[in-house]
C-alpha cells in the first residue's frame, strides 16, 4: 500500500483510537445522559477498527470484502445518525461526531467512508482483478 492509501489508513486508525477514547469516556462518565448516543459511538468505535485493520489487509484474501462491509456499515451508520439527530435531537446530550452528518467536524465522518469506498473501488487486490477478467 502506497500514498493515498497509506493516508487512509492513518486517518481511519485516528478515528479509530479517537472513537474509542470518546466512547469509553462517555459510556464510562456519561452514559445516562443519552445512552444511544453513546452506545452508537461505541459500535462506531468497534467499526472503524475493524475498517482499518480490514484497509491494512485488504491485499489478502477476504479482506477486501471485510473493508467493503465495514465502510458500508460505516457511511450507513453516519446517515442514519445523521438523520436521526436533525429529527430527534434530544437522543443526544449535546452534538456527537456524527451527529448532524459530522458538520462539528468538518464532515469528515461523512466523506471519509465515502472516500474509503472510492479507494477501494479503485484499488482492489490482484486476485479480484483476474477473476473479474475470466468472466
């Protein structure tokens, strides 16, 4: 893995230890305060250590689907939170990374799965390529 690749997978494992920091200090200190707001922020947390590590493996057999799965998961949970918290905001104690589709954030929670998918479309491991070709 080279260049934008790299990059990405050093901002999916930010996100990953910053999720899971975040999380933990909420569910830990905060919880009933909003409790699915934290119990997301958990799950995320757990999904972006899966994507990072499915993006560092994605050149080994079955990774590549794992990191498609996960990122999928990912784009799909920042939508619905997204959503959710315009129409019910009082599930969240205050704003959340992904509340509001991560604008606090500079939409980097909504890009960012978006551009995970992008690269993984155009970078997928050599086996999938030749099978692909033999169809």
């Amino acid at each position: 893995m080279t260049g934008i690749g790299r990059v990405l997978v050093i901002v999916y494992a930010v996100m990953a230890l910053a999720a899971t920091g975040r999380s933990f200090v909420q569910i830990v200190r905060r919880f009933d305060e909003a409790p699915l707001a934290y119990t997301l922020s958990a799950v995320a947390a757990v999904v972006y250590i899966l994507a990072t590590l499915a993006l560092v493996l994605a050149g080994r057999p079955g990774w590549y689907h794992v990191a498609w799965v996960a990122i999928v998961f990912e784009l799909t949970g920042v939508l619905v939170v997204g959503a959710l918290s315009l129409l019910v905001p009082e599930l969240f104690g205050h704003d959340s990374v992904w509340s509001y589709f991560g604008m606090g954030y500079l939409f980097i929670p909504l890009v960012l799965p978006i551009f995970g998918l992008w690269w993984l479309r155009t970078h997928r491991p050599e086996p999938a390529r030749a099978l692909e070709e033999s169809s």
